[in-house]
C-alpha cells in the first residue's frame, strides 16, 4: 500500500469538497469557488468518509513507521468530521457557517498577500457573485435549526453587510481601483442573498438542543484529540485544577495587598495602563521583548523567513475584534507572516468608553498576551508546524496542542524569569482559572445537560467575568464542543511530557525539550507525545 498516495488522495478531494478550507491552508486553485453546502454537498462528505475511512483503517493494518503514524492521524482528521457530519450534523443544525464562510473567506483574501491585489480582488469578486446560489443551496438542510445557532447566524448577517458593499471596494486602491464598481455590486447582491437567507431559516421550526450529546463529545475527546479523558473524566480534571488555581491565586493576592480579594486587586490593576496613543507601541514593545528574550535564553530555535507585524485592526474587523487577535500564515504560503492586530481606542468615543477599552489593554495583561500570541506562543509553533514535510502533519491543526503550547509558554516564560510582578503573575493565574471554568462548562454544556444561562453564571460567579462578556463566551461554546476545553488540557499535558523527558535527559537544557515539540507540528498532543519521547 503507497500510504502517501492515499493520503494525497485524501487531501486532494478534501480540498474539492472544502475549497474555502484550501484558500485557508494557502492552496488558492479554488478561490473562486464555495463549498457545498446543499443536501448534494453532505451527500459528497458522507461518501468521502464511507471511502476513506476504511481505507485508512486497512492501510494501518500492515504499516509502520512514519506511515502507521500518519494513518493514525488522518483517522483522527477524519473522525472529526465524522462525528460532526453524522453525529452533531452540523450542516443541518447550524446556519451561522454560511455567512461566516462568506466573510472570512473574503476577509482572508484581502489581508494575506498571497498575490498581487487585482488578482486577489478578481477572485473575491468571482466568489461574491456564487453567493445567491450559495445561500439558496444551504437554504434546502434547515429543517429544524438550533435557535441559538440561528440567533447567532442573524447577528452576522446583520455585521456583514457593510464590509460585503463597502469594505471590500474600499480595498480596491492602485492599479485595481477599476474593479471597486464591480465587487461593490457583487457585494450587494452577496448582502441581499444572505439576509434572503437567514430570513428563510428564521422562519424554520427552532430547536432549543445544542448540545452535541455524551457519545459525540466522547467521540471528540477520544477519537479525534486522542485524549485519556471520556466526558466525567474530563469535567472532574476541570474541578480539581480549579481548586488548585484558586489556592494559587490567594496566595499571590495576599503578597500583593492582603486586605483585598483576588479580584478587587484585578480591579483595580485594569487602570494600570498605557495611554490610547500609545497602545500600539506598547504592544510592540512587548512583542519584541519577548522576541528577544527567547534568544537570549535560548529556550526555542526561531525557523528563518518568519515575520510578525503588530498592526492597528483593520476598520472592517474592529467590531469583532475588541481588542486584540491574532492571524497565523498559511500552511503552502512562502511567505511566512503573521499578523498581530490591535484595535486602536476611538478617539471621539465618550471618555468613560475610551477608558473601558484601554483597560482591555491593562499594562499588567499585555506581556502574558504578547508571549502567547507571538513570541514562544501561537506565532512560532505555527511557523514551526508549516515547515513540515508530510502533507497530513502540515495540514495538523489539533487545538489541543496549539492552544495548549501557548498556555505552556505562559507558564515557562515565568519560570525562566520573563516575568516576576505578582501583578502579572495574578493575571495570569486568573486567566488559568477561567480556563479551568471552561473545561467544566464545555462537558457539562455537551455532556451533562448543564443550561446555557448556568454556564454564564458560573462564568460570572466563579471567574468575576462581566455578565456581557460570560454570555459572548457561551454562545461560542455552545457551537464548539471540545475547543473550550483545548487551553488547559493541552498546556498540562505538556508540562506532563516536560517532566517526563527531564527524567529521561537528565541535565538537558530546556531548548531540547522545546524544539522537539515543536518540530511535531500541530499535531494530538497523544502523537507529540510519542514523537518527543521515541
């Protein structure tokens, strides 16, 4: 059996299946294409499944080595869309993915300049023009929509139209300013099809049932993340790491004021920061910081070519993006730059908002933040991970392992001493705690029944998050089983693997360890594991 054939194979029609998928990974043959999203398109995936699932099983029958290893991870790709197709059946259930395909899809083409702009921009616009048949073949799955899911696919239909008729021929500057009438004429009729579109879900009978369901979350868990953990057993490491982090956290409030709580001090350490002129600098004064201090220390080798650039939000993603986020470089682009943005503070807001905004930027949260997201965080594992050889560890997106390294990061930067105020270190301790909340929503969510307002509250009550923010947070969860989850469970079960390759290269100095996870790429943490122990 040719195991990379097969798996080529595989990855090819994935691709035909999800070319919204390709354009993502930098495979941009099929840009000017949509997904199926009709009865037709989940008839294609269920048979793509029926294919290659047991043939990858067959496969692992007689193979070893690299190969037995990739089978293994292209059964846990597969798993996962197994589970969603025919188990959680999302494409039946949940009609936020059709704008939000949509969007990002365009949204991604304009910023990563994987080409020049007219031809991007040509692209954009020959996809523009496929949404009214788009949307009226995703109209013919909704029977019974989640209510939750419809509410939240309302809600981005309602923040698309702007960027879809008038963003997105601002963006046509230069020598491809001729094609501003055009693409702000496909983006109208792209507009109207979606309203058309979650008009006509709306009026579908709604279901009140989110959850994915016990035996589709163990799936998840254990099928394709290849976690030692059912749904119980997971909601019961969630409670004690809990416990845990707030023994930890009154111990670093105490030595910082001992006649006020955890959260009061956290309170009062948002007004601690920068000025709304100077948040930009100040992240990329961290940014680099951070950058810096990896070398000096030699904790990680940084892979050539890699380039991350701290910029201002673009106007068309500040009213998702509050505050900060992060986009990764695709997997099959040469060019390997991220983008690090921050929404810059509304200089004609009200004062009182203008405040609120910049204690999002708190001076004691942005080191922790620029660590994480760039620099040994989220920036230079996925530099990392793109540089790998095989297609289906490059293609290796597990959240477990990505979100799960940049908590790592989190923690040994402090050790190693990137960090030492009990202010920052309260933070971060904090946002542990609301990690750890998060692992026991996502099971009891998905698993246990647990309402969607008890969620919220215990959000609220346990992690002092405002009401406003805790209810955006579960209406995330709710349409994401096992990603809530990912944080804390992938970061401790790297530190497991730490201690335990310390105990096997004894003396090794911390590079080592870290290179070598790594070069693993974005893999289950189970098959990193294996990779940084053989």
């Amino acid at each position: 059996m040719d195991v990379t054939k097969l798996l080529d194979g595989m990855l090819d029609r994935e691709n035909e299946l999800s070319p919204v998928s390709a354009t993502f990974k930098g495979l941009h043959d099929y840009d000017e294409l949509w997904d199926d999203p009709g009865p037709e398109g989940e008839v294609a995936w269920l048979a793509y499944l029926d294919e290659y699932i047991p043939a990858v099983e067959r496969a692992a029958e007689t193979a070893s080595g690299d190969d037995a290893l990739d089978l293994r991870l292209a059964h846990a790709r597969l798993a996962n869309y197994d589970v969603h197709a025919r188990g959680i059946q999302d494409q039946r259930k949940n009609p936020l993915g059709v704008p939000a395909t949509v969007v990002n899809a365009a949204f991604v083409m304009l910023v990563r300049e994987y080409a020049p702009l007219k031809e991007r921009l040509g692209a954009v616009r020959a996809r523009l023009e496929k949404v009214p048949a788009y949307c009226a073949r995703a109209k013919r799955l909704f029977e019974r929509p989640v209510d939750r899911f419809t509410a939240l696919a309302d809600e981005m239909v309602k923040h698309s139209g702007a960027f879809l008729t008038q963003v997105i021929p601002a963006a046509a500057t230069g020598d491809a300013a001729g094609y501003a009438d055009g693409l702000r004429a496909a983006g109208e009729k792209a507009a109207a099809a979606l309203d058309d579109f979650i008009a006509h879900v709306k009026r579908r009978p709604q279901s009140p049932a989110f959850a994915a369901g016990r035996a589709n979350f163990n799936r998840l868990l254990q099928e394709h993340h290849l976690l030692p953990f059912d749904a119980t057993s997971l909601r019961a490491f969630g409670e004690d790491q809990f416990r845990k982090l707030q023994r930890e956290i009154k111990e670093v409030a105490w030595r910082i004021d001992p006649k006020k709580t955890p959260l009061e001090i956290i309170a009062d350490l948002k007004h601690n920061h920068p000025r709304a002129d100077g948040v930009l600098a100040f992240y990329r004064d961290w940014m680099e910081k951070a950058r810096r201090f990896v070398l000096d220390k030699n904790l990680c080798g940084i892979p050539p070519r890699e380039e991350l650039e701290v910029i201002e939000t673009p106007a068309f993603e500040r009213a998702t993006i509050p505050f900060a986020a992060y986009m990764s470089p695709a997997c099959y682009e040469p060019r390997q730059n991220g983008f690090f943005y921050v929404t810059p503070v509304d200089p004609q807001a009200p004062p009182e908002e203008q405040e609120q905004k910049l204690q999002g930027h708190s001076a004691d949260k942005v080191p922790v933040t620029a660590l994480h997201e760039g620099y040994p965080g989220h920036h230079l594992q996925l530099c990392w991970a793109n540089r790998q050889t095989r297609r289906i560890r490059k293609e290796g997106d597990s959240n477990v392992t990505v979100e799960g390294w940049a908590l790592y990061c989190e923690e040994m930067m402090r050790e190693q001493g990137f960090y030492a105020d009990d202010r920052i270190i309260l933070g971060q301790k904090r946002d542990l705690l609301w990690r750890a909340v998060r692992v026991i929503v996502d099971a009891g969510l998905h698993a246990f029944d647990l309402p969607f307002d008890a969620a919220v509250n215990m959000l609220i009550e346990k992690v002092g998050m405002e009401r406003v923010n805790a209810e955006a947070e579960v209406k995330r969860y709710v349409y994401t089983p096992t990603q809530p989850m990912s944080y804390l469970v992938g970061k401790e079960l790297i530190m497991r693997l730490r201690a335990d390759f310390m105990k096997k290269n004894a003396g090794a100095a911390p590079r080592l360890f870290h290179d070598r996870v790594l070069s693993c790429g974005s893999q289950p943490a189970g098959i990193v594991r294996e990779m940084v122990l053989a």
